[in-house]
C-alpha cells in the first residue's frame, strides 16, 4: 500500500513489472567536466543500486543513459542475463544547440 494522489488516499501498488525501464544515473564520475573519478566516486554507488534493482525486477528492456564516457563493459559483468548494444547521440548534430553528447545502452 501506499499513498495515492489520483485518489488521494492509500491504494494497493500493481505488482506488475513495466515492459520498459529507461533511466540514467549519475554521470559526473564520467564526465569530461566532471571529476573523472569513475568507478572510484562515491556517485557510482547509485549505478550498482540501479544495476541491483533490474536485477530484481527483470524487466524485457532496459535503455541506460549516460556521458559517452560510462564503460560499455560494466553492462555485460553486472547484467550478463541481457544482450547489450550502445548507440552515441551527438544533439548538436540532431540540431540543438547543445555539446552535451550521450551514450544510450540497451
């Protein structure tokens, strides 16, 4: 049970699991202009808790995204269970006015 605000008071929560689970995680430890600290930043915690939990979960697909930076081998030592592919997305070549280029992992 939890609280619900579409119907503003306790409802029981779907045990279902979603088909799909795009998410990111925090980038900085990758980052050019971050620290570059990598797996040794306290921040990468939070990949192996959300590792962990699509370990628990299972769901079909997963899409990661990430700085260009993130190793793309992380993906197969934790979640071996999954097939892994990474495409780069460059916005300023997609026309926004952005260098923020990413890397997408499913």
């Amino acid at each position: 049970m939890a609280y619900c605000y579409k119907h503003k008071k306790m409802c029981s929560i779907c045990r279902t699991t979603a088909a799909i689970h795009v998410a990111g995680t925090v980038c900085r430890a990758w980052s050019p202009a971050g620290l570059s600290d990598g797996a040794t930043a306290m921040s990468h915690a939070h990949f192996l808790a959300w590792a962990a939990q699509r370990i628990l979960l299972q769901e079909p697909i997963i899409i990661h995204e990430c700085t260009d930076g993130f190793p793309r081998d992380v993906f197969n030592q934790l979640l071996p269970m999954y097939v892994w592919d990474s495409a780069r997305l460059d916005p300023l070549l997609l026309g926004f006015p952005v260098r923020r280029v990413r890397q997408w992992t499913m």
